[in-house]
C-alpha cells in the first residue's frame, strides 16, 4: 500500500517576505477601512426580498456574490448581487491608494493577504448571511437556448439567506435537495456550458495541485484540487455576468475588458497535428474547445493534449476602452476562450479591476456620465493588475515548488508513476505529472508526451524548491 506523503511543518513567510506580500495598510487607509459608510445608501433600491445565496470554499468569509435563480417558462432569470465595494471606498483617499498599490488578494496555502483590511473584506463589504449588505445588483433573463436576452444592473440593499459551499451544493443536487433558490443552477450550469462551446469557447481541464493542511494544525500535503459540478455552474454565472458586462462597456466606448486573442491557425494545427500523432480523432467540425470538452478523463493522452492545448491562450490581458484612445477592432476586444467579449466584474473584493469597470458599467446603464474618478483611474489599471497577476502566479508557484521539494525530501531514488505531459527534447527536459503525491516537474531525458512512464526522485531541495525526475 502506497503510503501518503506530508510534511508536518512549512513555513511561507519566506516566500511572502521575498515577494513583498503584507498585510500593513497603513494607518490611514485601515482608519478609513474601519470607518467605511456606505456613500450610495439613499440611491439603493430595496432587494431584501430576494433569497440570495453564497457559493465559496468552506470558511471563506471574504463574500463577493450572491446568487437566485428562478425559472420563468422555458428562460431563467437569474439575479446575482455583487459586493459594492466602490460605495466603501473614498475615490482617491487613503484606502484607494493602498488598494492600487496591492492589485488583488494574494493566496498562499497557509492564509491569503487580502486586498482590502479585513474589517472590509471579511466584514462590512463581504455579502455574509443574515445582515443587510450594499451590493450591486445584476438581473439577467436566460432564454431556453441559453442567451441572455435582457440585463440590468442597479445598486441594491440586499440580505443572504444562506452560505453554501461547492462540494455541499454538488451533493445536494445528487441527493434532490438543492436549496429553493438554486434548483435551476444545474440545467442553468449545463446550459449556458453548451452555448459557450457552441461559441467556440475553451476550457482547460489540467490538474491542479492544492496544498492543504488537514485537520488545522496537522501536517501540509499535496493533492489535486477537488472540482465538483457547482464549480462549473457557478462559474457560470459569473462568466455569463462578465460577458455582459463587457459589452455594456463595449458599446460605450468606456471601460475595462480582460482579453485573450484569438488562436493563431498555426498554433490550432499544431493540437491537431499532435492529436493525429496520439492517435486521437478529431470529429469533423468540432472547434478546438469541443475538441477539448470531448476527450475521455485521467487518459494519458488528454492530460498531454490538455497541456498542449496551453498554446492556444496566450497573451491575456487588459484593455481599457476610452474615448481618447484609438478604437479596437473585435479582435482585440474579445476574450477568445471564453468566446466574446468580457470584463471582471464579480470579485471587487478581491481585484481592482472590478471595482471601476463595475462603476463603468451602472453609470452607462443608467444614462449617467462614468465618474470622473473612474476615468482617470482605467488608463493606470492594465499594468497594476497585470503585476498582481504576475504576483499571484509566482506565490503561487513558488508555494508549491517548496511543498513539493519538502514533501519529497528523503525520498531520492524511489520510484514513482508519472504521466509525460510534453515530451523532452535534447534542449529542455520533458514535463511529468506524478499521480501520488500530484507533482509536476521536469524529468530528464527524452520520453514521448502521453505514455506513462515510471520515474525515479533524482532531486528533491527544498532550500532552492526544485524537485527532478528521471526515468526509471
């Protein structure tokens, strides 16, 4: 019996401290934290009546969204409220200021380092159960073929009935005793994932290490990140919300979009070259994301195309729509694995961006000019949180290359199962996926993608978090 791998102890305050990554706001932004009032209370409508929901990880207590669901004949309307932090937040004050300069919340395995004080994030801006919260409201009505087909966005006063949590929700639907205010999140979750293939979207389904400390003061460990059902329906309704969002803005002119360019031709021949060279057929017809959705689970030569598949999004980024700059072709304004146009919007509480693009999108809504403020702020917002991206990916990264090296450490010249994921070449080595504990990392030598192949531990250093493989 294969024995389960841990460490009783890692410390990330290193990586924290390399990174740059604190929780010191400065006294006069968390004075202001702390004193937060709601500056749009005699604007909000009154949306207590609705039986919101929220849908987080277990204790998460920083709350962005709020979901109902109801059916309508064959459409769905679906009302999701948004935690409104830009009422909170002075324009151009203290907390402003802080908040620019930290991008988003960035998450190590042992806590995050919000981006807002606590008494904000976790508190008076977070969409907690029984307490009224300002939010902003977005009501979007689905049709049976899975468009939206009409959308408002209004500031609203709004009460949760209830925290929920993903694996929770996925069980209930199993069992039929989904929670009243999302009994349609399943056909809504399915629904609107076959009008996104259809639309030519991609989804990547790679492993994705999570380290976890079970129980609270037990020994870290390595595992894949579970994925139930409701992690996609949920999903769903954020992206559908983004989309929207994005082309409220786009048909202004004014705004934030989150963009991803289209797959070079060279780049959508090359999965399919590689698929023919795995012997994997491609259905006539099919686009690269229903090529994709299509593939069998845990096969070798999935995980290896799903990698692969890797080349198809890249150069995701930030545009800002302004009327002093030059106009962008669809092109450039779209977000191609999500198949249209679209903006953040849903997770103020945890990123920049959404905050003003939110602003943008009520302000265009209903007629008014977008805040001054909020002009002056979009040109400065791609590079700030093109950094916090950069920022998060590297905490990380490097979070889980030091759990790696420590978990295998003393483990030189065991044997393992591992799954090759791109083939090596005589100028880079092959990249692996250990199936248990799940590790990736490089691999000597010149093994071909999509077989699986026992390897060797030839290195595992946790004073540089590099961990090496070899074939057996």
């Amino acid at each position: 019996m294969q024995r389960r791998l841990s460490a009783p102890d890692i410390d990330f305050d290193a990586i924290r401290g390399e990174l740059g990554v604190d929780e010191n706001y400065g006294q006069d932004a968390l004075t202001e934290a702390e004193n937060a009032v709601d500056r749009h209370a005699a604007d909000r409508i009154d949306r207590t009546d609705i039986p919101l929901v929220t849908i987080d990880p277990p204790g998460s207590m920083d709350l962005d969204q709020a979901v109902c669901l109801r059916a309508d004949g064959d459409d769905i309307v679906v009302d999701y409220a948004i935690a409104d932090v830009a009422a909170l937040i002075e324009p151009e004050g203290a907390l402003d200021a802080e908040s620019r300069r930290r991008g988003a919340t960035i998450y190590f395995p042992d806590r995050s380092v919000p981006l807002h004080p606590r008494v904000l994030s976790e508190g008076r801006g977070s969409l907690l159960p029984d307490v009224e919260r300002a939010a902003v409201l977005w009501t979007m009505r689905v049709s049976g073929a899975g468009e939206v087909v009409e959308v408002s966005v209004a500031r609203a006063r709004v009460r949760s009935r209830a925290r929920l949590d993903y694996a929770g929700v996925a069980a209930d639907a199993a069992a039929g005793r989904l929670h009243p205010s999302i009994v349609d999140l399943p056909r809504f979750g399915e629904l609107r994932r076959r009008t996104a293939l259809a639309r030519g979207a991609i989804e990547l389904d790679l492993p994705d290490q999570e380290v976890v400390r079970s129980p609270a003061d037990g020994p870290w460990t390595l595992q894949i990140a579970p994925r139930t059902p409701a992690d996609m329906w949920n999903s769903q309704v954020s992206l559908m919300t983004g989309m929207c969002a994005g082309t409220i803005m786009a048909d202004a002119g004014i705004g934030l979009l989150r963009t991803l360019p289209p797959a070079p031709a060279d780049a959508v021949e090359q999965l399919r070259a590689t698929a023919a060279a795995l012997r994997v057929p491609w259905p006539d017809g099919a686009t690269p994301g229903e090529f994709l959705a299509g593939l069998p689970q845990d096969a070798p030569s999935t995980l290896a195309l799903m990698s692969h598949a890797g080349t198809l999004m890249r150069g995701a980024g930030y545009k800002v729509l302004d009327a002093g700059e030059p106009e962008l072709t669809h092109d450039e304004m779209v977000h191609a694995a999500i198949g249209g146009i679209y903006a953040h919007v849903t997770a103020p509480l945890r990123r920049l961006g959404d905050r003003f693009a939110t602003e943008v999108c009520l302000s265009v809504s209903a007629g008014r000019p977008v805040p001054d403020w909020v002009v002056r702020a979009l040109p400065t917002l791609p590079k700030i949180l093109r950094s916090a991206d950069s920022l998060g990916s590297s905490a990380d990264r490097e979070s889980i290359d030091l759990t790696e090296s420590v978990v295998l450490a003393g483990r030189v010249g065991e044997r393992f199962d591992a799954v090759v994921l791109s083939a090596g070449t005589d100028k880079r080595p092959a990249k692996i996926f250990v199936t248990e504990p799940p590790v990736i990392a490089a691999c000597s030598g010149t093994p071909d993608a999509a077989v699986r192949l026992p390897v060797v531990l030839a290195a595992a250093d946790p004073d540089t978090r590099s961990v090496e493989f070899a074939p057996a």
